[in-house]
C-alpha cells in the first residue's frame, strides 16, 4: 500500500530548503531585531531582507507588510483593524457566504458589535455577481472582504473587477489571498487590493507565520498593544528564523511557479481522466474556467463524505472533506451550501484532493485506481 497526502490546501509540508534555512537562522542568528547591538542588526538584516522578498513578490511597498501569526490573524487584523478605525465612517461591510471561518467569525463578532455585514451570495460555480457586490455597495459600507480562491472548490473570484469597482468607492478592499498567494501572479497596485492576507504552511513554509499586506493609507487599529515592532501595527519580538523560512519558501514558489501550474493541471486532467473512463458516476464542483490548479472538489452520487474519507484513508490516501478547520464537525460545508443548497446531495458526497510538493503522477494513479475500488464499493 502506498501513502498518498493530497491535502495539500489544509497544510503543506515544509520543503527542504526551507527547513535548512530556519534551522540555520536558529542556529546563528537569535539576536532580537529591536536590539541595536551587533546580534539585533544581524536579525534586523534577516528580518529586513525577508521583508523585501516578500513585498516584491506582491509589487507591494517594504513598509507594507506586516508579519503576522499566520492567515487567520492576518484575517482578523485587517477586518478588526479598519472596523475599529472607521466605524465612525460607517459600520457596514460585505462580505461572502463562503468566506473561510477566519472571515465569517470576525464578521459575525463585529455584527454583536453593532456592526451590518452583508453576505453575497455565489452561483453554482462559487462566483459571486459584480452586479450585486456593486448594488450592495453604500455610503457607510467601510470595508469589502472578498476571499481571492476558495480553498474548498478552487474557484477564483473576479479580483481585478472587484478591486476596479471598490477603487472608486470609501470602502477598502480586503482580500484572503491564503490558497491563491504562490499559485497565482498577485500585483496588489494592478489590482487595487488595499489589504491581502496570506499564510506561510500553504507554500511549503513553516505554521505558525503569516503576513497582511496594508496598503500605506489605510488606517489600522492594533489588537495588539505592546512594543513598537512592525511600525506600531503588531506588537511583539517577531520570529525571525520563521519569517526567514518563509521568505525562501516565496522565493522557491515564484521560481517554480510556471512549473507547478503545468504538473498540477497534469494531475487533475489525469484524475478527472480517468474517472470519465471508469464506470463511477461523478462531477467536479466548482468553476471549470476560474479556479485555482491545484485544488479539485468531487462529488460521487451514491456515496457520504465520511464513508469516502475512511476508506481512502485504509487505502494511504489523505485528502478531506474541504476546510481544515472544520475537520471532525458533522455539519456540512457551508461553501457547498452556498453553492447549492441545504438539499443537495453535493453537500453530503463530495471530497477535496488538492496537490502539492512530492507528488507524481504515479501517486495520482494509485489514488485513482483506489478511489474507483471504493466508489464502485460503496455504491453497489
């Protein structure tokens, strides 16, 4: 039997470079980048460095960025932080039915704060219609938080459109770019994005590290309150070996980016391939012209997730059921709902494979030929 991971969009492993430069940052270079002796400078230079790769790689400004615990504090910052520092602009925001928890939990938190979230909804591919967000959009609406790929189905949203429409608008556009940032090309400037969250363990970097990209005007109220680091945005020493580590984890995924695109369209064109050959009855969720390559949602008629789940687990193949975050709930996925409906037998029969590092196309088959067994299995 073979062990298969192709769960890539819950978490990534850290690829080998990566792990050499965070030990070797660990090793060498502890000092404390707010100390002004010779061990501070050298971990100021590391952080500073780091800064700079990472906000080139955006088309973003240096003083930009501001390193974060990862996507979900990233998330909260730039929702809680223009929330509070413009509530007196107006206390609305739109938002998504199917933003990730790290979104829809703020927005709920804000609204027993006495904040009004509108919920756009999406069609059946996971898009959401421009002509809504524009007929939503008012004078008090503050903030417009838009996920750029869903992490459950791939689909990507119309960014640039969002960004063109909200540019000429008070509000500040926000978007979770967690599953799209090292896969897709992102110019913050060309597409008017005011704040962009992202998260180092999707791109072969360690947990635990992350970033929000503010543009320079926008106006943040810290949650955090203590040292004057990152520019007085986020206080406390930050994780210089992490920080580093993702830098090179940004630097190996802009490298091989054109690369990865291809061999994981190959993966999917392989997977949905054979399928289409094979006797099981399935269809693939979400948009087939808008979506992120490595990410493919199935649903097969038949069948329920957790029977799936199991049986390709006894077989060494690790995908999921969708969000990471809400692994072992029984509750459906509430993307799957929005896309279509509470009556949907989709939102009871599908899985997600999502591709990363290590795998091979030889990997792809073993999953297929199992999954086939399986299916066939449950559904006979």
């Amino acid at each position: 039997m073979q062990k298969v991971y192709l769960d890539h969009a819950a978490t990534s492993p850290m690829h080998p470079s990566v792990i050499d430069k965070q030990v070797s940052v660990m090793n060498n270079t502890f000092g404390n980048p707010s100390s002004i002796h010779s061990y501070g400078r050298e971990a100021r230079h590391l952080l500073d460095e780091s800064r700079t790769i990472i906000a080139d790689s955006l088309n973003a400004d240096f003083n930009e960025i501001i390193f974060t615990s990862g996507g979900t504090e990233a998330d909260n910052m730039a929702i809680m932080g223009v929330a509070e520092a413009r509530k007196n602009k107006g206390k609305h925001i739109i938002t998504t039915q199917i933003e990730h928890h790290a979104v829809l939990h703020v927005c709920n938190h804000l609204e027993e704060k006495g904040f009004e979230v509108t919920y756009l909804p999406v069609d059946k591919e996971g898009r959401i219609s421009l002509e809504e967000l524009k007929n939503e959009l008012r004078e008090d609406t503050i903030l417009v938080t838009i996920m750029f790929g869903n992490n459950e189905v791939g689909t990507v949203q119309p960014i640039q459109e969002i960004g063109e429409l909200v540019k000429d608008h008070p509000a500040y556009f926000h978007t979770d770019a967690v599953q799209a940032y090292g896969l897709t090309k992102i110019d913050v400037k060309a597409l008017h994005i005011d704040l962009l969250s992202v998260s180092a363990h999707k791109i072969n970097g360690p947990k635990g590290i992350g970033f929000l990209y503010s543009q320079n005007d926008v106006p943040l109220t810290p949650s955090l309150f203590g040292g004057e680091q990152e520019r007085k945005r986020r206080a406390g020493t930050e994780n210089v070996a992490s920080i580093a580590a993702f830098a090179e984890a940004v630097t190996i995924a802009q490298a091989t980016r054109t690369e990865k695109l291809s061999e994981y369209e190959k993966f999917a064109n392989t997977l949905i391939g054979k399928l289409t050959e094979s006797p099981v009855e399935f269809s693939r969720n979400g948009s087939l012209e808008h979506y992120l390559p490595h990410v493919v949602n199935l649903s097969f008629p038949g069948t329920d997730v957790e029977s799936l789940l199991v049986n390709l687990d006894m077989s060494g193949i690790a995908v999921s059921s969708g969000s990471a975050c809400t692994a072992g709930s029984i509750e459906p996925s509430h993307v799957l709902v929005a896309m279509f409906g509470k009556e949907s037998d989709k939102i009871r029969n599908s899985i997600r494979f999502s591709f990363g590092l290590h795998n091979t196309t030889d990997q792809v088959d073993y999953v297929v030929e199992e999954l086939i067994k399986i299916v066939t299995r449950l559904t006979r």
